[in-house]
C-alpha cells in the first residue's frame, strides 16, 4: 500500500515538473518571438511613413506643377516681396497696377515650371530613411515626416530649383517685368531708392516654402483622414 502511494505521489510530481517545465520553455518561446515580431512591426511602421511621404510629395508635386499650382491657393501664392511693396503700392495707384498683377503672376509661373524637379530628389531621400527615422517620426507631431524630408532635402532641392527658376523667370517675362516695375518706379520718383533684392532666390525660397507646406497638409490629411489612405500599407500604419 505504501509502495502504491509513493508511486503515485511521484507521477504526480513528474506531471507538475512537467507542466512547470513546459510552461517556462512557453515563456522562452514567447520572448524569443518578441524581438521578431518587434522587427516586423518596425519594418511595417518604417515602411508605411515611406509610402505616406512618396504619396504626399508626389500628389503635393502634382498639384503645384499645374497651371495655378501656386498662383490660385492662396496658402502657397507667391506674393510681391516686401521690398518692393511700397513700390507696387505707389505704381498701382498711378495707373501701373496691372503690370505688378502680371508680374505677380509670372513668379508664380516660375515656381510652377520648377515644381515637377522635386519629385525626383524625394523619392532618392525617402529611400535613405532608416528605422531609427521612422521611430522618430512615429513619435513626432502631425508634420513630423515632413520636417523630416525637408531637412534631408531642402538644400539639394534649393540648388536644382535656382536655375530652373531663373530659366522659368526669363522665359515667363519675370525679370522683365521686375526692371520694369522698378525702372518706371526711380524715373517717376527719381528722389527715393529702391532696396536691393534678389529676385532669384526670393522666388526659389517661395516655390520651395510652398511645396513643403503642401506636403504638411497631404501628411496631415493621411494622418487624420481616413479617405486618403490609398493603400492597404497606409491604412495598416495609420488604421483604417
């Protein structure tokens, strides 16, 4: 009898070492697919910021590069340069007034010529984005990704789009109608100055400054609008 008892008190401690034994290889088991599973989240989450920024930039890119890209939203129209307000202000009192529009106008057309070149020059940063970008970003404000591509971009773009700009003013009348402007300005009013200004650069900031806001608002729109998440990797990062 006591032989019996001891042999079934010993199967019963064999099946709780067992259980406790299986249970701790459980544990190892679910701790080892952790770091798998972390890693496929981190290449979902890094990927899908990707597609957001490729898919902004583009429609961004698409947008400004149309006729009025930039001259019809008032959010992005390049405006006259402060400057030469107060020279606009006087000439379009004197009867000038549609030469500044036309001049206001052809800035516009410049920026809209140079827009498509920066599409390009994305997608190449786009692709450098590492997981460590992506965590950042994830964790960053509603334009996070934004900032991000301007800081990778901005300088490259600014080099490419200068003399594409100052092809486009040339070709649109910008620099024409500026010395106009000014010309007609000194020989009304021979008595007051000018200030200085660099045409080029101004436009070329503007054009710059107009496509990054842009793409804000098409990150934005993919954070918070369900609609403009047009892929299933979108709405798998920023639900659905």
């Amino acid at each position: 009898m006591k032989l019996k008892m001891i042999v079934v008190l010993g199967g019963i401690l064999m099946m709780l070492a067992a259980e406790v034994h299986a249970g701790f290889l459980g544990d190892i088991l679910i701790d080892l697919t952790k770091p798998a599973a972390k890693s496929s989240d981190t290449q979902t989450t890094a990927s899908g910021l990707k597609e957001a920024l490729t898919v902004g930039a583009g429609k961004a890119v698409g947008l400004l590069s149309k006729t009025d890209g930039y001259f019809g939203n008032q959010m992005v129209k390049i405006l006259l340069p402060k400057q030469i307000q107060k020279v606009a202000d006087v000439l379009g009192k004197i009867g000038y007034q549609p030469q500044v529009d036309e001049f206001v106008l052809s800035m516009n057309r410049a920026a809209e010529a140079a827009a498509p070149k920066a599409e390009a020059i994305f997608v190449d940063a786009i692709k450098q984005m590492t997981f460590e970008d992506a965590m950042k970003i994830l964790r960053g404000n509603e334009t996070a990704a934004t900032e991000y591509l301007k800081s990778k971009t901005y300088n490259t773009l600014a080099d490419s789009f200068r003399p594409i700009i100052s092809s486009s003013m040339n070709q649109v009348g910008v620099t024409r109608r500026y010395d106009q402007l000014i010309g007609t300005y000194t020989k009304t009013f021979p008595l007051f100055g000018v200030e200085s200004l660099d045409l080029n650069n101004y436009v070329t900031t503007k054009a710059l400054d107009g496509l990054f806001c842009m793409i804000g608002e098409e990150e934005k729109n993919i954070r918070t609008n369900p609609a403009a998440r047009v892929t299933d990797l979108l709405k798998t990062v920023f639900g659905k």
